[in-house]
C-alpha cells in the first residue's frame, strides 16, 4: 500500500486531523443489551456522523486483539502485520527512553526466586515503583564488553534494559530468546541466540542476567529478573515523507508519544488534560497539516472494566468536538487503536467505529456513532492502514493512478 | 485471481451485458444532500436494482482515485495494482494506433521555448488542433537508427510518438526517464535509461528530441517537444481464453475501444450515439456471449462539474434500460470504471455502486441504484477484478473449486 500511495502523493494546504480515542469500541452491557457507545449521550459526535462516511476499523486481522503498538501504526498507514515492533522497544518509547537504531531494548520484569533459584512470583509482589525506582540504580552499574548498559524503571516491578553498541563491535542483534519460563516453580532461562550472529549478545545478556543476581541477592522480594521482548527499532519509512505531510502528535501519555516519533511525527509538549492537548491543537494549528490527537479516558475505563466509566470519558469527550469542529479542519476523523470492551476489562479483537468528514466524504446513511450503526456505513469494514489513503483523498492530496 | 479463475472454466451458451458507465458514481450536492444518482428519477435501475444483487466497487484501492485505464482493466478482470498501462501506450490506445508488442509509445506535447531554451508553456497555448496534425506531419520525416518513428496528433498541444524496431536490432526497451520537467522556467531534460538496456533507447530519443527542435524552429509557440509516460505494450492475459468467452466492446470513444482491444476483446463498429451502440449489440447478440458496453456522457458532465448535465445523463441512460433488458441476457452488469463526483469536476476516489442481475444472483435489500443504497447491498465493496469471477459464476461458466 505504501508503495503504491507515496508516487501519488501531491502538495496542498489541507488540514487533517486523526483524532484516536484510546480502546473506543466497546461491547453490550448485558443487562441492557446497549454498548458503552449506545449508552452515551453524545449529540455531537452524532451530528457528525450524520455528516460523514462511516464504518468500522479492523486493526490487525479479524480476531486478532490489537496491542498499543499495531494499533497505533495501523492508523498511522503502516500495516501491523508487515512492520512489527517488539515489546522491549515499545517498552522503551513508552517511557521516552531516546532509543536509537541499532540499541537492542528488552522489557524486564523484577521477580521472587526462592533458595532453590525457582521462580516463587514472576512480578515480586507488584513492588512500588519507587522500590524499581532505586533496583534499577543497582543495575545500572554493571559492566558487559562492547556495549553501553542503560537500565530504566517503568512502573511497580516492570524496568527497561537497553544495550547500546560501543566502538567497533559491529551491528547488535536483538535475535535472543526470552528469560522468563512463564511458570512458577522453575528458575529463569538462559538467554539463546536464535540466529548465529546474536551469540555475543546471548553472552552479555546472560552475564548481565548473573550480575543482576549477585547484586539483587538482598532484596528479596525483588531478587532477580526476567527479560522477554529483546527488539531493535524497526525501519519505518517515515511518515512526513511517505505522506507528503508535516505531522505533529498531541498525547499525554508517553507511549503514544514515541509510538508517533517512532514514526518521524513530531511530538507537541502538552498538558495532561484533553483540554490542555485541545489547546496545544489550536495553538499549532497552522505550523502543522496533520494532527494525530489522542485521547486516553476511554481505554482506562475499559480496562478497569467500569462501563460507566467509559460511558462517562466518552460523553466528555462528546463536548470537546464542537471546539475540534470550529478549528476548520479538511479531514476530521474519529476512530480509536483498538476495542476495549468493559465487559472484558482488557483489550478486545471488535472492530473499532471510525468517522471520517471531508466536504469529498460522500453521503452514508449512518447518524449515530456507535459499532452498531457504524457497521453499516459507507466505508465497510476495512483495514486499518487503509484509512490513510482515504484521508490524503479526502485531503486532495493524492494524485490518480494510470492515465 | 485470474491463475484461480482460469482452469475453473467451463463452456455454456449464457449471454452477458456489463454496462459501464463512465464515471458514475457522484457527490452529494451541499444544498441538498443528494448525490447525482440520488436526484435523478431514475424507474428501470432502481426496478432493476430491486432485482439485483447490489454493492460499490473499488478499483484500485481505498483511496486511489483511477485513471480510466485502470478503471477498465479491473471490470475486465485484471487487479489494476498487478496489471499497469502506462501513459504512452494509453494515448496510443486512445486514438486506436496500432500499437504492437515491443513498440514504444510515449505521450508528447508541443510546448513553447525561449531564446535561451527554458520552457516558457508546456501545452504551447494549447494550439488548435490543426495545427498539431501540421507539425506531426513535420516530425514524421525523423529518421532513427534502427527504428521506425511514428508521430501521431492527438487533440491540441498532444501527441503519440511510437518508436517500432526493424530488423534485427533486438528488443527495445521503454524504460527512460522524462523530458518535461513539469516546471516553467527550465529546458527540457534529456531521456536517460532506467536500465542499462535502455541505453540505445535513450540515444535514439534524444536524438529525435533535438532533430524535432530544429523542425519546430519556426513554429512558435509550438517550438520543441516533451515527452513522457514511455512505455510498451503490458503482458495481458487474453480476456477470450481466461474467460472462456467470445467477448465484443461497443464503445464510442476510442480509449475504451483501445482498453478493450489490449485484452483481445473484439471491437465493434458502432456509432457515435449510445441508441447506436445500443442498436449494435442487439444486431450482434447471437455471435459473442459477452458484451462491454461503454457509456461516456456521465463522466463528460462529472468532468464538467455540471451537476444537472450529469443528472440527465443518468436519466436519458435509464431510458434505455428496457431496450437492454429485452435482449435477455443471462447476467446484467451495470457498474462504472471510476467516480466523477460533479463536486470535484474530475475522477474521485469514490467506490461505484454495481448491481448484477442473473437469475441466481440472490436476494438483497437495495431497491436504488445510489452510492448510499449500494452500500448496503449483499456484495458489499469489493474489489474491481472480484467482478469478473462473479459475472462467470451468474453465468453458470465456472466449475466447482476442489473436489
């Protein structure tokens, strides 16, 4: 797809905006037999979808649960199955961490072993994140040959280990096997080279799995780790060229920041609030021509599993659109990364609504913006890096294909 | 799809009529919500569409607005991503040269050159097109090495120059990069081979290029030539043995006629009024049992940006809906090559709503031929060469898959 697009790509002054509102769709409360969609109250965001071309976003392929990750560089263009990117580096742009091409990133987990060296809790006891907090300065200080050894806390157990290549030792490989058996009762794997090339890494890795150990023997109970995901940054073709666009990203959670920057979007400073990401919007307005806009209620309340409370995020969120609609964009569309139903309380495989407005839209017969009624709107149920081929269309921004 | 299609097969007597009309698929007007299908009265579709299995097709991809050669080849059959035609050889189809395998063709366009040999109009004022046959004539006498020239006017400042190898000078290769810079101010650009193949091509077109600036020396404002989109003949396979059937084009317009040349459909002679290509096919009916019938007037008003011409196009089109249907034929196409949104005064993105009609082609709920009801019609939207295989199975003409 991207091949075919970039030839075609052509200059204007459009303004888009992709607004994403974070595990939108959701599924039918039981007892009422109406989503968190259905139960909303949202006149703006019905008014235009009345006004738009609807449909419903399928991330990943049908019953695939998308993560963070495909879900964002689906909507982004780039097709998650073809361009993947590992948890030890989503891991990393979650917290901002400056990874840079060739810097193999692992997610890392403090765990519980017993004298026996077997696992006893595979997450320490969710120790506070201010315990990682000073683990994690321990770590740091071990030393492994050829390489820089960065070590980040995330949140409660969970770390970040980034190895960065130093001097001439040649190009890393990420290609290693995880440490962490998934079972309670064994003790953590060697690390394996799952190519030939990746044998020096599997040896610093598994020194840095032993230092770690000797310098954690007193803290139980956070006295060993585990290491899964290992991945280099994949090699995205950038977004601004690809696109012939100049994209800024407003979000206020880091993950989403550096899954856009990932991309080569540049990243706005922003509040925490919606408002606040609004007004960065506004401010920006006209340095940018395409604006990735995200909005996090939604999804926490699904994960939380409180469907009144993404009842609540979204109907909030229905009072920003008016304010969004007054900036005068060229395209103006809603849709979210992934479903998270809050009778899951988790991530769902749903397809996710989607509205897009441009004055070249066309008509459909959808007026309320809900899974239900966006299933049956004009733009069917379609891939997810679909949706930016449509958006420079509707932007005049593309060119014909053949004479 | 065609290597899956191919050996599935089978003979039978069923006759098919696929209707295209030419850029049909439109726009809401803003001042009343409705599309061009949308507001035209429109009895014998919307009768034909209540008996018909209704959906959009999308030609080339979301998004991707269809030049008509794509547009076309996918109603034929072929995935216009797979199968492309390059400009030269289009033009050369559009005015019916008889373009061979192993010519190469490329779009030229008189344009003016100052003093200094800067481009000064790219279309050289858009001479008369009398003029353009004059200095054709004049081009002519070119003579190259190896090749024979042909130099062919088109309509105003364009032309067709094909160059045809004589002797045993080995395949010619069209893979040379443009003279026009597509930028006032400058000279035009050499040709350079893409491929080193290309090499004696490049020569051969400069040296045309330089003996045509000195022919053209006095002819301002049509003073020097550019030339692009070279290409040769694509690799099609035959439409009549793919498909198992004895295919005819009725079309008016030379590009169609072309279009259906290049896949080894036989052209009929018709004339220049849609009741006179109508009148062909029922003469020929019993000798071809499948029938391309072309129908330009939608997409001349689309390109017009004439909402009401575009209304009554469809509307003197939907006369002629009963004279089609008493020919009885087994399955009934009505579909278009493209949008031409009467908005967008040009080719849109747009899917083009299709209805099938056969006695086998199921029941669904769509009662109008519009954008808005096709979307809700059981083939849903669907790629452009998934027509094909579906027409043949409405025909009985194709075998079962597996055992």
């Amino acid at each position: 797809m991207l091949e075919v697009i970039a030839p075609l790509v052509i200059t204007n002054t459009t303004k888009i905006v992709v607004l994403s509102l974070d595990g939108l769709a959701g599924l039918p409360r039981p007892e009422t037999g109406r989503s968190e969609l259905e139960t909303a109250r949202l006149p703006n965001l019905s008014a235009l979808a009345a006004e738009s071309a609807c449909g419903l976003i399928r991330h990943v392929a049908p019953g695939i649960t998308p993560g963070s990750g495909p879900g964002h560089l689906g909507l982004f263009g780039y097709d998650p199955l073809r361009y993947q990117v590992g948890r030890g580096v989503l891991e990393a742009l979650g917290i901002e961490f400056d990874l840079r091409a060739g810097d193999v990133a692992a997610r890392g987990n403090f765990c519980t072993v017993d004298g026996a060296g077997r696992i006893s809790d595979r997450r320490a006891g969710r120790i506070p994140t201010e315990v990682c907090v000073k683990l994690t300065e321990r770590l740091r200080g071990i030393r492994l040959p050829g390489v820089e050894v960065f070590v980040e806390p995330v949140k409660e157990h969970r770390f970040v280990l980034v190895l960065r290549g130093r001097g001439k030792g040649g190009a890393l490989s990420g290609r290693l096997s995880e440490t962490d058996p998934q079972q309670l009762g064994k003790p953590p794997l060697p690390v394996k080279p799952l190519t030939p090339k990746a044998k020096g890494m599997a040896q610093r890795v598994n020194a840095f799995v032993a230092a770690a150990k000797a310098r954690l023997a007193d803290a139980a109970p956070a006295n060993m780790v585990l290491l899964r995901g290992f991945d280099q940054l994949p090699r995205l073709p950038r977004f601004p060229e690809t696109f012939g666009l100049r994209p800024a990203a407003i979000a206020a959670y880091p993950m989403y920041r550096g899954l856009a920057k990932l991309v080569g979007m540049e990243v706005l400073k922003t509040g925490g609030t919606f408002a606040e990401e609004v007004a960065t919007l506004r401010e920006h307005r006209d340095a940018y021509d395409f604006f990735f806009l995200h909005y996090k209620d939604t999804d926490k309340a699904g994960e939380d599993g409180d469907f009144d409370a993404k009842v609540a995020a979204l109907e909030r969120l229905d009072g920003f659109i008016p304010e969004l609609r007054a900036l005068e964009p060229d395209v103006f569309v809603v849709t979210g990364d992934h479903a998270t139903p809050s009778v899951l309380a988790a991530h769902g495989w749903q397809p996710v609504p989607v509205l897009l407005w441009s004055r070249y839209c066309g008509a459909d017969p959808v007026n309320q913006f809900t899974e239900r009624a966006c299933a049956a709107g004009s733009l069917g149920v379609f891939p997810s890096h679909h949706l930016m081929p449509l958006v420079l269309a509707n932007a005049l921004r593309l060119t014909k294909f053949g004479a």
